[in-house]
C-alpha cells in the first residue's frame, strides 16, 4: 500500500494531488462522473488500500461478501488505453487499462477491460470482460 496525505501525487496519475482527485471520493464526498474516473478512482484505491470504497463502488449483482487487500502488492502506475461510452450522459461503459505493480520484488501487470453501469447518477464497477 502507498502512503499518500492530501499533498500526494494521487496514485491514479491523473496530475492532480490526492486531496483534489481521488481522496474525496474516498472520502465519500461526492462520486465520479463517469466510468473512467470511477476506474482510475478504484485504481487508486487499491494502491492505498481503501477496501471499503472498492466495496461500495462494485455493483450489488456481482460485489463480493468481503475484501482484503495483499498489503505487500505496490501499485506504481495505470494505463488508460481505451474508453467505450461511460460519459456523463451514459449508462454504461467499458475501460479497458493496463495495471502495473510490485510484489516480492517482482514486477507484474493486469491489462482489463471492465464493465461499469450507472444507476441513479452513480458509476458502479460491474465485472471484467477479460
């Protein structure tokens, strides 16, 4: 897990601090817009180990009981490479991204496209397309 205050390069990459990006809606202060910002707010919430936000932000249909974060896995970057809908005005989309990170010393990657829905003006992660 990476340690970040509000001052922190956010994880996600995005340029912004983390007490401007992806810190509030950690926080429970407002919600992403679209299903890229939802990802990219996931993302980093992995790489601080926010559990409960993944949690919260996975659709009911597919959201597990429970989650627990390997706190020796170290997020160091994430790859956008794709979006497919998922704006403001939509109900669905797909982003597809490359994940890398660290664990035992060994560096590896998760290249994803997921599927995201909004219900009621809010983003919700829904399940890998592979």
């Amino acid at each position: 897990m990476v340690p970040v205050t509000a001052t922190t390069r956010c994880p996600c990459l995005s340029g912004e601090t983390y007490g401007e990006c992806c810190g509030p809606l950690h926080a429970g202060q407002g919600s992403a817009p679209t299903a890229e910002r939802l990802m990219r707010s996931r993302y980093a919430a992995f790489a601080v180990g926010a559990a409960g936000y993944l949690l919260t932000t996975w659709h009911p249909s597919t959201r597990p009981d429970s989650l627990e974060l390997d706190a020796e896995m170290k997020w160091v970057r994430l790859d956008i490479l794709r979006t497919v809908r998922g704006g403001p005005l939509d109900t669905d989309g797909v982003v597809e991204f490359v994940a890398h990170y660290r664990l035992d010393g060994q560096r590896g990657q998760q290249h994803e496209s997921s599927r995201f829905l909004k219900i009621d003006r809010r983003w919700f992660y829904l399940d890998s397309l592979g």
